[in-house]
C-alpha cells in the first residue's frame, strides 16, 4: 500500500443533496488526490449507477444500509436508534480502523452525539467544539463553538481555546497564531462572567498562549486573530450571519452587472477581478466544520453543500488525517492541561479576593 494512501468513510445519505451531490464530490475528491479512497455508506441500490456514472467504481467501496438519520430527527432520539444508519456505521468504520475518518452531511445533533458514543472525547476535554474555516482580508481564521455547545462555561470556553490553536498551527502551519474571545466589546468589564473569567485565564502567561483580548464581529472579516473563540449559540449567529451577507452580496454584484449592456461590458472588462472576489466569498469553498475534541476525526459538511462544498469537505478530512492532527492535539491539550488548571485556579482566587 502507498504511504500516503487514506481510506476515508462517507456518510452517502446524509445532507439535502444526497446522494448525487455526494457522490460527484467523491468523485471531484478522487480526482484531486490519487491516494485517495472512500468507503460510500447508504443505499447500494442508489449508490451503485451514480458511481458508475462518474466512473469512480474501483477507488470506492459500498457499505449498504438503507437507514437515514432524519434531517428532523433531535439528538435524543438519533442517541436511542439508528445503530444501522449510514452515519453510525460511517462512524463505526472511523472506530475500527477501517476508515481514517467520515465525512457527513447530515444531521448536526445526531452526529455530535453519536460521534461522542462511538469515538469518545479525548481525556480532560469536557465538551467536543465544531470548527471551520471564514474568510478575511488576510488568512483564513478558524472559528469555535459554531453550534455544538449552546451554554458554555469558563472552562469549555478555555478548552475551545487550546484547541482551536492546535487546529491551526497544525493545518496553517503557524507556530503562534492570534487568539481572541468573540464578546458584545473589547472592553475588560464587557461580557458575561464567563467570559470574563476565561479571558482572565487565557492571559495567564503559564498558558503560553498567544491571547490577544476580547474582539468584536466586525473584527472577523478584518483577520484581527487567527482563531476566534465561543459559545455555540454567538458562533453559530455569527457564522449563519456570514453566509447570509456572501449570498446577499453575490445577487447584489449579479443584479447590478446585468442591470444594463454597459454594466455587463463593464463585467467583462474585470471579470478576472470578480471571479476572485466569487472564490474568495464563495462559501462552498471553507464547507467542512470539525467536531474537535474526540479521539477520531469527524467533519461535518453543510447540509446544504453542493458537490464542490462536499469535495471541499473531503479534502479537510484527508488534511487532517495526513498531517496528524488526532496525535498533535493530544501532545498539544497534554501539554496545555496542566497549565489551564493553574491559571483556573490563580482566576478564582483573584475572585475570592475580590
């Protein structure tokens, strides 16, 4: 077998598209990367000619089930049934060996927490955060909870921290990047006590982490830090938020440049320069969050993906797998974890003292 060869499992039923938006991502993957291969879990019957039709039949295996979790089904319920959906079995191939790691589309909830059934949360990590990639003036940030957790306290806050830093440096190559806690202002008394209290914590030194303070939303865009930290309920507003505006600027641009001939000659004239601006705000392009915090890798496509957001999905999955972020994120929190405790405990009794 090729060193650099990577099986990864794909959760074929899952999402709105599925599975024609999943199996031309597939095959738009496979042809990207020729180490690549996919174990498809779902329908054989449905599966079998869209593969043919693509012609990527000998790089791809068939696991057959012909179980969905439900788009409407709440994590309760996928936590009771569904042993034989295709998105635990994807899972379970994760658990195995089998499989590097899955990709999905489909049910956010029901895969948060199927994924902590099967796989589990790393030691000491309290709370699995979903993390993907925004767009800015600069390099992409990276931000953390986008939906996972919708309370968290000073501790998960911290822990996101920790890890969203090694998510990073692992896929961006930065040995430091910026850190900031998404807040309602910039100032030290703004915000919950939650908040405050892990902003008290990250700028402990013995954390050694590169904490720059609190940051606004309009900050984001701007590229102000390299990784943006929150609760699940503001990161995922300001993520929804984000993709609302790119689609709502993109029919801006489209209905201006055909209002008129001289607008579309204009068009034409720097349509090289709108192209870039389409790629660089196109959100099927940063499509792939990651549940970090377990002992396997789980990316969650858009349930609204297209088959370029569901290639774009596979490509992070393979990243990760290749650069070996599981092992990295463990030495990275081991080394951490002792250091947040400290600082937890210098913070509380700042407190008390007070």
């Amino acid at each position: 077998m090729n060193s650099q060869e990577i099986t990864l499992a794909i959760d074929a039923m899952g999402g709105d598209h599925a599975p024609q938006a999943v199996v031309k991502g597939a095959a738009i993957a496979l042809r990207l990367d020729t180490d690549l291969r996919l174990i498809l879990v779902g329908d054989a019957g449905k599966l079998r000619p869209l593969l043919a039709s693509e012609g990527i039949g000998d790089r791809t295996r068939i696991v057959h089930t012909d179980a969905v979790v439900a788009s409407e089904e709440i994590p309760s319920q996928a936590l009771r049934s569904g042993k034989n959906s295709s998105m635990r079995l994807a899972l379970d191939l994760v658990k195995s060996g089998e499989a590097s790691a899955i990709v999905s589309a489909g049910n956010s909830g029901a895969l948060m927490v199927k994924a902590l059934m099967v796989l589990r949360q790393i030691e000491g990590i309290e709370r699995p955060a979903l993390a993907a990639w925004l767009p800015t003036r600069q390099e992409p940030c990276c931000m953390l909870d986008l939906g996972a957790n919708i309370d968290c306290d000073a501790t998960n806050l911290v822990q996101f921290a920790a890890m969203g830093e090694a998510f990073y440096r692992v896929l961006q190559g930065v040995a430091s990047p910026r850190i900031g806690l998404l807040n309602v202002g910039i100032e030290a008394q703004k915000g919950s006590a939650s908040i405050r209290e892990a902003a008290a914590i990250l700028s402990d030194a013995q954390l050694k982490m590169n904490y720059v303070g609190f940051i606004e939303g309009d900050a984001i865009p701007e590229g102000a830090v390299n990784v943006v930290v929150s609760d699940g309920f503001s990161g995922n507003v300001a993520l929804k938020t984000a993709e609302g505006t790119s689609r709502f600027i993109g029919s801006l641009i489209r209905d201006a440049f055909g209002a008129s001939l001289s607008a579309r000659l204009g068009y034409v004239l720097a349509r090289r320069s709108f192209r870039k601006l389409r790629d660089t705000m196109n959100p099927q392009h940063y499509n792939g969050a990651v549940l970090l915090g377990l002992n396997g890798i789980v990316v969650k496509s858009h349930g609204s993906a297209n088959h370029e957001g569901f290639a774009s999905a596979i490509k992070v999955a393979s990243d990760l797998h290749r650069r070996g972020f599981i092992n990295d994120l463990k030495a990275g929190l081991s080394r951490s974890m002792a250091a947040i405790e400290a600082a937890q405990a210098t913070a509380q009794k700042g407190q008390e003292k007070e």
